[in-house]
C-alpha cells in the first residue's frame, strides 16, 4: 500500500517524482504530493484524489530543485483529505518525510511532543515522525549526539534517535533543508529500494519507480537505514551499525510494465499468462528425463520428501493456490497439508511440530500477514520456504529458501498471471515429491508433458475473449453471483468470487458446489448467474446434479466445460470451454475465464479495473 519515491541527482527532481509516482499507482492511494528543496525552504505540494489533481497545482519545474520525495497515501490514520496527505513537515518546517506503514505508538510520542509545545496540523502518525525527528534536530544535546553517534552530522543522529522510538511499521524517506543535498532512508516491515544511477539516486518502495532511470538496486532490510549524498550511499543499522549491501540487477524492464497495445495492464496481464508460464518453467521441466529441477530449494527436497506436515500460509488470491497445492501435495506426495491464512495464522496457536515444513506464497513478498506467519513459523522452529514473484522482496529474505515465480512484474491490483505462476510452481513442486515417494515415474513422466502443454492450452483459451464479453455483457445487471466448482476446481471458484468481486463490484460468493444446498440455494432467484465449473473428471455427474438444481430454480448458468463435451451444452445457458486436461492441472487453464469474465463485467460497468476501489495491490499494514 502506499508509494514512495525520492530523487537526489542532478536532473530536476520534480518531473522525476511525478513519473515515479504514476509507476507506483498500482499499489492503491488516495491522494499524492511532493516536497521539493533546492536552495532554501522545502516547498510541499499536496492533495487529496488522483496524481493527475496533484500536477494541476504543481509549480513548473524548477531547475534549482535536484532534491525531492514524492508520495501516494492510502488512508489509515486520518480521512484521505489534503492535509492528511503526504509529505509531512515537522513544526519547524525543516524536516520532510514521506512514510508507508503504522507507527502503533504514535499517540503515546504525540502526547509527549504536545507537553513540550509542539501543534500538529493533521490526524495521521506519519506527521508525528516528522515531529519527532524535528524536535531531536531542533533540541538535541550536541555533546549527546558527538557521545553516541561519532562520525554523523545532525540530521542523521535526529533521525536514528527518532527510529529508536519508534513501534510499528514504517519505510521512509526524509529530508532536511540544512542539507540540501542529502537523502536518508530508513525501512522496518516496509519495503524500500535505492535505484543506483550515473550520479543519481532513486529510493522508492518499489522498483517500477526506478527501472526507467537504472537496473541496478540494492535493498533495504528490516531496521536499516541509507544516507545518500553526492558522493555515493552509507548503509547501517538504525543502531549506527555499518552494514555492507550488494548492487542487485532488477529483474525486469520498462517495458515490461508499459501498457502497449492494452487498455488495462490487467488484461495485458491475462494476455502475457501463456509467456509468463513458459518462463516460469523454463529450465525447471525436464520432459526428456521426466523430472522437475527446482534449484532455489534442492538442499531442501529431502526433508521435503520426509516431512509429515505441510502448511501453506498466505492471503488472498495467494491463499486460493495454496488451496489447489494443499490438494496436490496430498493426492501425489500423501503428505498431510492444511492451508491457513496468514492473517489467522499470526494470531492462534497453530501445531508445529519436528520436521513441518511452512510454504509462504505471496506475489509481492511484502504482504504484512504473510510476513508476521513466516516469522511466528520460524520462531516455533518450522523449516520456512518462500514462493514470490518479487525478487529480493521481504518474505524472499525471511525465508530459509525458495522459488520465484518467474512471471515478470504484475501492475494490475487484481492478480491474474500471479496466481497461475503459484499454482504452476505448487504443481512441479508436488509432481517432484510424488515421484520420490508415491507415484511412478512413468506416471510422473505423463504429468509432466500434460503440464508443459498448459501455456499452449491456455492460448486457445484466450482466443474466446470477445464471446466471454459477450456474456459478461448480458449478466451484468445482476449483483449476486454463486461461483460453484468440485475437488481441484473449488479454489477457482473462490478465485473466480473474489476477481469479480474486486473490481465490478458485483457481490459474488465462491463455493464446493455440494455446499450449496446447505444453505446458499436459498439465494437464487430467477436470473440469478451462476457460474459452474464443469470440467470432466472423477465428480462430473455430481456438479450436472448441481447445475440442475440451479435450473430448477430459474437460475441462469454460465459453464465452464471440457472442449467436446456436448452433453453438458443443454444444461447451460453461456457455455464456455476448456481444453482437456487431467484433474489436477485444470486450475491452470478453468482460471482463465473467470478472470476475462470478471475483466469483461468491470470494463461494462464503467470501472477503472487497474485501480479498484479502497485496493492495494500490496497489503503492507494490517
């Protein structure tokens, strides 16, 4: 949530920022601003609504200002108005931060700063950091400062005497117009990245705000902080701790992230799922010798293979493929799997015992619940594997190993090309368990070509865009959908409730079709769209059973069926299809509709489907 971006260079910082910040728009805000500082005061520009309110009252810019942070907020303390909106001056007006994260002692240090006269203007915690930081700068003890932090000037002592005050979440960007040419970062629970340029520096929390200025990066770990200045970077820990950092090459490249010939990137992301799956197996598939190659946890697949207890953790369109993994691992490895969300997990007394083994799955790899499960995971003394999309992300640095997804940068808020990179990374991991320990290799052998087949599969899927609009076009008017699926096929359903929920705004429910008679079939009425996914396999005659309940009842059925099947076209009113695959692969390809069913029903009902209402696209607070 929230987006950060800063600027010290030698280029004008303030168109720099505005792009950064239109970069970082994915991530969910509710208003923007900037603070800008060349030779003098810090000037703040800043308001409520969309970057394009914030470039109407932006100042051409100036060629003096070289120095500058930018900001995007998503509202958490305070209503999403202009003086809540970020950045934020301490009372001195020479201190500027921009923040993302909760500071849950935040009214505590207000408390204390008020008894030593100092007004706040806004509602939000970010504005007492700035405060804080501006009342060690303004107060602060010199011969204290030269005692505890030899070697630092003012501005980095106020600021590490700040962090140490500090609970909560918080990644940072800070400014101070005594020393217009510096830039200090500070990160705990929140991400944040130095872009490493000729003679300019970008901090961002996020890398599709650097890559147009440079590839090369470092990032930011928990309780450290960066100070940069024209001669280069210092990193150390908030305790004044030096710490050595790598420049890391970002994995992908503007282009990447440039709409092109898409109106939405969520539909650009749909459209890139065959390409996204053939580089997430690439060099990992190995049809010839009937093997899966999953190097980032090799010196982990023994205790893999002898683990009595798996769990999956993770939130969201993640925990819906952790649920189709839950269902891999034990049909092909037998091993006993619970999926729980990260969000549960954190707060309960979950059972590890020796030799569980917790996968977390998050695209972003910055997800505050799945971050605070991997640690209690670890603490219990769980062996912790992490599946992300992001490189260098938190959860890929908190885990003991892992494997990345391989699917290229993500934009759209509702993940698409994620989810079947999850699932398509579950899948190799359980058909290389079950060859070591349950099916044959000749079975193994057969799921593996079925499995490299699935991005040609999901292709011809595609081609049927322009007949799902058309279905999406004739149910629109309707807001209660039932999404209805069996065995492998009952996470799509929950996949496909939440994707039609997240950006048409159409209350939807997902379900195990045999559940609906115990209670949700009192919902239908006539019209009502339900959305069956009735693909052949072991519970095919179960869910037609279902299907002719609905009917039954004057409900309107959309199906997702195999190619070929033509006893199944008189039972549905929208028939959709699928190429025919084994069981166990299908959520990879019965996906793919509801997501262009979903994107179909938002666009015709008048919504901005890359920037839904009151979403992140990276849940970074609770």
């Amino acid at each position: 949530m929230c987006g950060i971006v800063a600027y010290l260079g030698k280029k004008i910082a303030q168109p720099i920022l505005v792009e950064g910040l239109k970069r970082l728009e994915y991530r969910g805000y509710d208003s923007a601003g900037v603070a800008l500082l060349g030779s003098g005061a810090i000037r703040v520009k800043k308001t409520s609504g969309r970057i394009s309110a914030l470039e109407e009252i932006l100042d051409e810019p100036d060629s003096a200002d070289t120095l500058g942070i930018g900001h995007t907020r998503w509202a958490t303390h305070g209503e999403p108005n202009t003086i809540n909106a970020h950045p934020h001056l301490d009372y001195t007006g020479k201190i500027a931060i921009a923040h993302n994260g909760i500071i849950e002692n935040y009214g505590t240090l207000r408390k204390w700063l008020e008894t030593k006269g100092t007004e706040f203007a806004s509602e939000t915690d970010t504005e007492v950091i700035a405060n804080l930081i501006g009342y060690f700068y303004d107060k602060g003890d010199e011969g204290e400062q030269k005692k505890q932090s030899d070697g630092q000037n003012k501005f980095e002592w106020a600021v590490q005497h700040a962090l140490g005050e500090l609970q909560g979440t918080y990644g940072l960007v800070i400014v101070c117009s005594d020393f217009p040419d510096m830039l200090i970062g500070a990160k705990k629970g929140s991400p944040l990245i130095l872009g490493v340029g000729d003679n300019e520096y970008i901090l961002a929390s996020d890398a599709s705000a650097i890559v147009e200025h440079t590839t090369q990066a470092i990032y930011l770990a928990d309780n450290e902080m960066i100070v940069v200045d024209p001669k280069g970077f210092r990193t150390k820990t908030i305790d004044n701790v030096t710490v050595g950092k790598e420049l890391k090459q970002i994995e992908f490249s503007l282009d990447q992230i440039e709409l092109g010939d898409f109106k939405h990137h969520m539909l650009k992301e749909i459209f890139e799922q065959p390409k996204a799956l053939s580089t997430c197996m690439g060099g990992r598939v190995d049809c010839r010798n009937h093997r899966i190659v999953l190097g980032g946890i090799a010196s982990y697949l023994r205790e893999l293979t002898r683990t009595k207890h798996l769990i999956l953790t993770a939130c969201g369109t993640a925990f819906h493929a952790s649920l189709v993994g839950e269902f891999l691992f034990e049909q092909l490895a037998r091993i006993p799997t619970e999926t729980e969300y990260a969000s549960e997990f954190r707060y309960r007394n979950p059972i590890i015992e020796d030799g569980t083994v917790v996968i977390s799955i998050s695209q972003s790899g910055e997800t505050a619940d799945t971050l605070a499960a991997v640690e209690q995971a670890k603490e219990r003394g769980a062996t912790v594997l992490g599946f992300v999309n992001v490189v260098g992300s938190s959860v890929a640095r908190a885990t003991d190993a892992g494997i990345y997804l391989h699917v290229g940068p993500e934009i759209g808020v509702a993940s698409t090309k994620a989810f079947t990179g999850q699932v398509a990374v579950l899948t190799m991991l359980a058909i290389e368990l079950g060859r070591r320990k349950h099916i044959s290799s000749d079975q193994a052998g057969s799921y593996i070509e079925e499995f490299s087949l699935i991005p040609d599969k999901i292709s011809r899927i595609l081609e049927q865009s322009d007949h799902i609009k058309q279905i999406a076009a004739a149910n629109i008017e309707k807001n209660n959908w039932l999404f209805l699926g069996r065995g492998f096929n009952y996470p799509v359903a929950l996949e496909g409730a939440l994707k039609l929920k997240e950006i048409s705004y159409i209350h939807a429910e997902g379900l195990p079709a045999a559940e609906m008679k115990h209670g949700p079939i009192a919902l239908i009425v006539d019209d009502m769209p339900a959305v069956f996914i009735a693909t052949k396999g072991p519970q095919y005659d179960k869910i037609m059973g279902n299907i002719e309940e609905v009917r039954a009842r004057g409900g309107k059925t959309i199906v997702v069926a195999t190619e070929g099947d033509e006893n199944i076209k008189q039972f549905a009113d929208h028939l959709i299809t699928v190429p025919d695959v084994p069981e166990l692969l299908q959520p990879m390809l019965t996906v793919i509709p509801l997501q262009l069913l979903a994107y179909h029903a938002a666009v015709l009902r008048g919504h901005d489907v890359d920037k839904p209402r009151n979403l992140a696209k990276s849940v970074t607070v609770e």
